[in-house]
C-alpha cells in the first residue's frame, strides 16, 4: 500500500480527551477509529496489511458515518473497503459487528466470529424491550418499575443481522497471510468473546476484554451453571504470562502495562463481590433491590435504557458468581430472590478473626 506514514503515524491515541485518529501501531498495522452514536464515542478497528489485502478486526458499527469513516481511513492508507479480505470480529456487540456483513457485501470478504457470539446475533433481532422486561423480570423488579422501563423503548426495534461466514476457536491459527495471530478466548464480556495474540510483535488485540480506563460489564448469566465473572478473571492470568509489549483494546487507547491493569480489574471486582456479600448477609435480597443497593446512591431511580439494564446485569452476574463459589443460593418466587449460604457466614466469619 503506498502511504504517506510520517502524516499518519504520529501519536493518535490522546491520553486526557479529544478523539483519537488513525494511527500506525506497527509496520503493517493501523488504528483506525471509527465513529459511535453513543458513549464511549469511538471504537478502534485495527488494519493488517498483507499481500493479499487488508484484514481487520473487528467493524464498527453499521451506521453512514462508520462506513464514511472506514472507507475514508482505508483510502488514506492507499487501499478501498473492495479490497478487505478477511473481517476477525472480537465479539458480537454491534460496534464490533455491525458493519462485518457490509464489509463482506462489498468485498467478498470472510467474516469470522467465535460460536457463541454468533448465537448470540438472534438476540438482537428480538424487541429491546422483550429483552429488557425478561432481564427485569428475572431480577425481581416490580411491574410498575418493568413498564416505566419499557415504555422508554416505544419506537425501537430489533436488528436483523447477518450471521458470520466462519467460526473461531480457541487457540486457533487465523489465515491471515504474513502475520502470527492465535485467538484467544476470553469469555466474560460476551459468551465468545476473542482476543489475538501476535506472538513475532508481542501484540495482544485484547477487544473490550482489557481496557485501559473502563471496567467492562459482563453478560447476564444464562442459566444457573453460568458464571460470567469468574470466567473473566480465570483469563487473566494466561494473558499476563503472554507477557505483551502492548496491549491493543477497542476503545479508549493502547498501552503497555498490563500487569498493573490486571490487578487494578481484580481488585475491582473483588471489591464489588465483597460489597455484595455484606449485604447478602443482612438478609435476603432480590437482585433488582441488590442492583440499587450496590450504587453510591443506593437506589435505582433514574436510570434508564441501556444504563440500566447494565446496573440489574452487573448485579445478576455478582450473585452469579457468588453462586458459584457456593456462598449464596437464589430462591423461587414471585420474585426470586437471593440468600446466603452457610458457607458465605464462614468466609465472614474467618475474614473477621484474621
């Protein structure tokens, strides 16, 4: 590709505001932002040039200013969204995948996303608002709190996106010509959710699983065997021993210590779980009322649409994990609710004495 790198390969990822722009990583590698409606105001796709034509990962999301945005970066890298080869889409949300099946319509491109993400697209063909009233319902909301929650999502509807041409696995060898990528799946966010680790530049494209600044939500547990969060953290470790020069993610910036990000997310959540477990042991407790608890402003009211259905989920996915380590139990309803286990008062009880 003939570029003009000295105008492209200044520094594009601003450390305290603005936006960043499209920026060289590595010979061969490009950063290139694109556009979002909404927060966090930008996701990063990232260009590796071969031979054969630029593959990507991850798209943007599906709207006239992402496409704009791509075919302008691609342009001023001296190549055409025509020429896309191959579309590596770390996880189903759709400013990851939103744009992949136009990519592939213009280009005759391969769109790849791991097994579970791409069960998880029939989600999004579903009414927002039957995906919420299940999530509150679930969660023990009271009916006037499910309605008020719903109506705000009057006009919208479901997104009809096409499925992936290919699935990727764990561990597995994309083909990518001239580059050493192996996916990595890092569960949590999503069900299949991929990071790729380029072991000749010591490069981890660590999608939302890793960012900089944000602690990323977790997917609503999907049954009671589902542990979102504690198949997070059991990732961590094998991502710290690969030990990369620099940590690629999605939104937000690169960086380069990972180590330090990983136990500042541990000590996060660890945090968030022992929050929890005081007030599973005042007594029981629905996840909707433990949602509102665990906010600084211990209450819900307010919240709406998105931010809320991420506050109930986060919940849901603590208790989950609580669940899990044997230390609290959910009990039918109406509404189910959530009590602890004697062994959750041992753990107390033995954190008191030390």
């Amino acid at each position: 590709m003939s570029i003009d790198e000295e105008r492209l390969s200044g520094p594009g990822w601003p450390l305290k505001g603005g936006r960043p722009r499209l920026t060289r990583v590595r010979p061969g590698l490009w950063s290139l932002p694109l556009p979002l409606p909404g927060p966090p105001g930008d996701v990063l796709v990232y260009v590796l040039e071969t031979d054969a034509g630029p593959y990507l990962i991850d798209a943007g999301w599906n709207n006239e200013e992402g496409w704009a945005a791509l075919t302008a970066g691609l342009r001023a890298l001296g190549t055409r969204v025509e020429d896309v080869r191959g579309v590596l889409v770390t996880h189903s949300h759709l400013d990851h995948y939103g744009l992949a099946p136009r990519i592939r319509e213009a280009s005759g491109a391969w769109v790849a996303l791991h097994a579970l993400d791409d069960a998880a697209l029939v989600e999004f063909r579903h009414h927002p608002a039957l995906r919420l009233g299940a999530l509150l319902r679930r969660a023990g909301a009271p009916e006037d709190a499910v309605r008020r929650a719903l109506d705000d999502l009057a006009g919208r509807s479901g997104v009809d996106i096409a499925p992936p041409d290919r699935h990727l696995s764990d561990r597995e060898r994309p083909d990518v010509p001239g580059w050493d990528l192996t996916t990595l799946w890092t569960p949590g966010h999503t069900p299949g959710h991929l990071c790729f680790w380029d072991s000749r530049h010591r490069l981890l494209l660590a999608g939302d699983h890793l960012l900089p600044r944000t602690k990323v939500g977790m997917h609503a547990p999907r049954d009671e065997d589902d542990d979102p969060l504690g198949d997070y953290l059991g990732t961590l470790d094998p991502l710290m021993r690969l030990r990369p020069d620099l940590v690629l993610p999605a939104h937000e910036y690169p960086y380069t210590d990972l180590v330090t990000r990983v136990g500042e997310l541990r000590d996060a959540h660890t945090a968030r779980v022992a929050t929890t477990a005081s007030l599973l042991r005042e007594g029981p407790v629905t996840a909707w009322q433990l949602a509102g608890r665990l906010r600084r402003s211990g209450t819900l009211a307010g919240l709406r649409g998105f931010p809320l259905r991420a506050t109930v989920t986060r919940a849901l996915v603590i208790l989950a994990h609580l669940r899990r380590l044997g230390a609290a139990r959910e009990e039918p309803g109406p509404p189910p609710h959530w009590t602890a286990t004697p062994l959750l008062e041992r753990c107390a009880e033995a954190a008191f004495r030390s």
